[in-house]
C-alpha cells in the first residue's frame, strides 16, 4: 500500500506510543494511530498546523515531567542548586529579556553573575542570548545586560546581546538549558515567566524582592511579584536544546537597527559573533508521563530568521484551538489581558458554550504611571474585558491581588488552564504583542493520568479531567484564597462561587473602613474605568502602535489569521 509521508509519520509514531505505554492502537485505513495521539491532536496542533517548515522543532513530544515552580524564590532556589551541580563539559545556555548582574539568587547569594561565572570557570560551557533592549532612561535594561554579558564573558563564558527583532520588538524568552553529556537523565530545562533579575525574587508572602524595580508607586518600594516556572525533564529538554541553538546559530547579524547602535557596541567592544556550539546531544531519556508540546512567537521580518522565514505564530495557534475546546472553565493568570483579537476569541468561546465560565488574575495596576505611558496601558485591558462581559456578563470573572497588608501583587504571571485538561505556562501574555511581535516561549502540557476527583469529566467530551491541570489550578487558587485544602475549588462552577464570594467579602471590608479581622483570601474584584473621550483619543492609536503592535505578515493581517 503507498502511503503519504504524513501518514508514514503517524504510523511510526504509533508505534513508539504502542512500545511506550502498551497501549491499544486504532485502524486508520490499514495504519495504526493510538488513543493518546488521536487525543494529542484534539488539543495540541499538528505538524500542519505548525505552519513552519524551516524549523526542525518536533510537534510535539512524549515522555517528560513538568513541576511548576511558583514564585521566584522557588525557581531561583532550584536553578542554584541544579547550576552548581553542573561540572567540565557539561552546558549552560539560556535566553532572558533582561538579567540583572547582581540579583541574589538566594538570601545569602549567590547573585545571578557568580552563579553563571563560577560554573563558566568550572569548565561548564556557559552560552546566553540576552535582548539588547532599549536605554535604560526608558526604564529598560540595556546597560544591565550588557553588564551581565561581559561579566559572564570574563569568565569564559559567552553571552550575546540580541537585537534580532522587529523595531520596537522584544527578545521576550526566558528559558535556561542545562544538559549533562555523560549522564542524560540529569538533564532539566526551566522554561516560563521568571527573568533573572530584580523583583522576582518574591515568595507566597508576598512582600516582594528585597532587590526590587521601580514601578508604579502602588506597588511600593518592593513590588510583591507572582509568577510561575516550569522545571521540565524528559525529551522536552532537547526540544528546548534546539530552540536556544536555532537562535544562536542565525546567521543574521545581532544589531539590526541602524548605525548608532552598531557604533557603540564597537566602542564598547561587544561580542557580535556567536562561536560554534558543542555538538547537539541526544535527547535525553523518558522519565514521565507528560506530553509537552513547545510554542513559540517569531515575527515576520526582514531579514527573516533562517529557521522561520514567515515568523512562527504557534502560541496564538496553540491557544486558539485550546480555546474552541473550552467548555467549562478557562483559568488564566495574565499581565496584561489586552488585545480585542485575543478578547474576541474568549467572547465566541462564551458565546457558543453556556456553561462555560472565565476566570482571570491580572494587575491591579499596569507597571508603569504618569499622564502619558498609563492611559495607553490602560485602554487595552479595558476594551479586552468589555468585549468579554458583553458575551457573559455573568461568566467572565476578573480578579487582581493582594497581600495580607493590602498592597497589590503585580501579576507577572503567564497561565492558562482549559477544562483541567490542557494547561501552559510560558512568557507570552495574552496580547497581540506576545502572539506575533515579539519572540515568546510557552510549554503546553497534556498529562494522560486521569484525576477522579468529581467531576471527573468537567467538560463533558470523554477527556476526563487531568492530573497536572487540575493539580496547577487548585495550586495557584489555593493560595489566592487562603485555602489549606480544596474544598469548592475541584469543580468549576463551585470554584467560581468560591472565588467570588472571597473577593466580594474582601472588597466590602476594605469599603466599610477595614472593621474587624481581615477576611481570607487575597482576590480583589477588578475594576476597570472607561478613558474620557480626550484620552482615548491618542491613547488608542498609542496603543495600537506601540503598546501592542501587530508581527504578522501583511498576508495575515490582511486575511485575520495568526
């Protein structure tokens, strides 16, 4: 019998799941497809869906473990111990939007540089690609990643500052690689919303980096910061090996925005060129259950990236077709929750499904203040949420955060949990920026074990709900709620009374002049407020432009697709 390639592929992949799990496979027409891929592609994208060919990133892989590390002071405590582990030989690579040379890693040190500087003189192979970023009078970060490059570099070590973007674009990854040449089941990857860098080193207390940023005055000198990192092992550590090398190895050059930058980067001696990296390893070996498909943004640009000529859209693709399958309950933890193409996704969800329900965690406050950069951040969330609620006034639920003492948490997270079936945690937030502008990195996860906790099949499609989803939502509302356990948070709709019910009874305290003891929980119902007229006026195109610009080809806009 002929058979496609395509179709080849999916019979040998079959068989390895067959070989894998012991499974039972089903007739397709004389090849055999398992279960758990027909599964996988309900919710993860096909290769065809991908849309990338000049990429050798696989669709998806089987096998891995992924912990969620929520806070940084949890993933800042393991990458310490998994980096001072590493010995001659082994490698260290990792991408950053910014990376700040003295952030301590842990109370007492090390901060980021003596980490990644000491493993460097170890023998470690330590490489690094850092966004070059704007000035630091624009409250960016360039003279901080520059200073972490040449430090490290000083070491023997060797750390890139990447402008390979669009103008007004980002490196927005944060991923560090760690792999072991002569023992591979030690291989572990960190991949999601963490920087390396002052602020987010905060704990479930909430009262902030002793190292903190300056932000908007609401957040106080030491801005209370929540966030969540995937540590990941199994294949997926390859798969990420292969993310951080095609970037390493494009062979266009890292300044691409006019002479000036270029000037200076020579006067200050920058390293422009990228040496050769090690040769890529094997894969390291299965050691769990988690299928884990890796999603990224690259813009459409010129010169193209070699190993995505037309850009890569697979987060807005991944959450797309996520999303058509909600039924029940999208739980999402954003920083920003704005865009009305992302919006309108979550409407017509809404709409088409009359049990379903939204529940998000963003800011109290955009991270930044002042007549002219707050309206811009501001008109964003506002049209997003508004053209949620017209949908379901009833079913979309916003929330923002606090501390015990009433300062709100800047909500840095990056989460997305559908129907506690599929879930991601990665750098993209729900913005237009994210899904075609800047570059972003995002792990989705399917775990095939089965939670049978009622309901045991929330959404009602025969998925059932699933172990690590359910396990990561009931993990980040427990703490929002002050909850020991999981009473009303399993099922979703008394998840959602439960929610509600503790932001409203925090809000009426804090309306009737804080009397008696503080309520449990740490939701606050958020509020939103239309602009007047004369502010939306420039604010919206400001918006548009520059808070929130559009990556795709001119193909794509034009036809409105990702």
């Amino acid at each position: 019998m002929a058979v496609s390639f395509d179709a080849w592929r999916s019979a040998r992949d079959a068989a390895a799941w067959g070989a894998a799990y012991g499974e039972g496979v089903v007739d397709l027409g004389g090849l055999t497809v398992p279960p758990e891929k027909q599964e996988h592609e309900d919710w993860f994208l096909t290769a065809d869906e991908r849309d990338n060919p000049d990429s050798e990133i696989p669709t998806w892989s089987g096998g891995n473990t992924a912990e969620p590390l929520i806070h940084g002071k949890t993933y800042f405590d393991r990458l310490v111990t998994e980096v001072e582990a590493l010995g001659e030989g082994d490698h260290l690579f990792f991408t950053d939007w910014r990376g700040d040379p003295d952030e301590r890693m842990r109370d007492e040190g090390p901060t980021i540089t003596r980490l990644f500087a000491d493993a460097a003189r170890r023998g470690v192979i330590v490489k690094g690609l850092l966004w070059r970023s704007h000035v630091d009078k624009l409250a960016y970060s360039e003279e901080e990643n520059r200073n972490l490059s040449e430090e490290i570099a000083d070491a023997g070590g060797e750390v890139l500052l990447d402008q390979r973007v669009r103008r007004g674009g980002s490196h927005h990854q944060k991923l560090v690689v760690l792999r072991h040449p002569g023992a591979p089941e030690r291989d572990i990857a960190f991949a999601g919303g963490i920087d390396l860098c002052h602020s987010r080193r905060d704990d479930e207390h909430h009262h902030g980096d002793p190292q903190g940023l300056a932000m908007n005055k609401a957040y106080g000198d030491n801005p209370p910061w929540h966030d969540v990192q995937l540590a990941l092992r199994g294949p997926v550590v390859g798969v990420l090996d292969l993310t951080f090398r095609e970037r390493w190895n494009d062979p266009t050059p890292l300044d691409q925005h006019g002479p000036i930058s270029t000037v200076t980067d020579k006067l200050k001696h920058a390293d422009m060129r990228a040496d050769r990296l090690p040769d890529r390893l094997p894969d390291p070996p299965e050691c769990g259950p988690h299928a884990i498909q890796v999603l990224r943004t690259y813009p459409s640009m010129r010169p193209p990236y070699s190993f995505a000529r037309n850009g890569e859209q697979t987060i807005a693709r991944g959450y797309t077709k996520a999303i058509k399958r909600a039924r029940r309950l999208i739980y999402l933890e954003d920083q920003y929750l704005w865009s009305t193409e992302v919006a309108q996704l979550f409407a017509e969800a809404l709409n088409t499904n009359p049990e379903l329900h939204l529940i998000a965690v963003v800011p109290r406050h955009p991270d930044v203040d002042g007549r002219f950069a707050l309206p811009p951040n501001q008109i964003g969330r506002e049209e997003a949420i508004s053209l949620c609620r017209r949908a379901a006034p009833d079913r979309v639920h916003v929330f923002d955060v606090e501390n015990h003492e009433g300062t709100p948490v800047y909500v840095h997270a990056k989460v997305c949990v559908i129907d506690d079936v599929w879930a991601s945690v990665g750098s993209d937030n729900f913005n237009r920026r994210s899904w075609t502008h800047d570059s972003e990195l995002s792990c989705a996860v399917l775990d095939p074990t089965r939670d049978e906790r009622e309901p045991a099949d929330p959404a009602g499609l025969g998925d059932g709900a699933r172990v690590y989803a359910r396990d990561l939502r009931l993990a980040l509302l427990r703490e929002h709620l002050d909850q020991s356990d999981d009473t009303h948070l399993v099922d979703p709709e008394s998840a959602v009374r439960k929610a509600n019910a503790t932001a409203d009874a925090l809000r009426d305290w804090h309306k009737g002049g804080r009397q008696g003891d503080r309520p449990p929980g740490r939701l606050m119902p958020h509020e939103t407020g239309k602009l007047p007229w004369h502010q939306r006026l420039w604010a919206l195109p400001a918006y548009r432009l520059m808070y929130d610009p559009d990556g795709r080809s001119y193909r794509d806009r034009r036809n409105g697709v990702w």
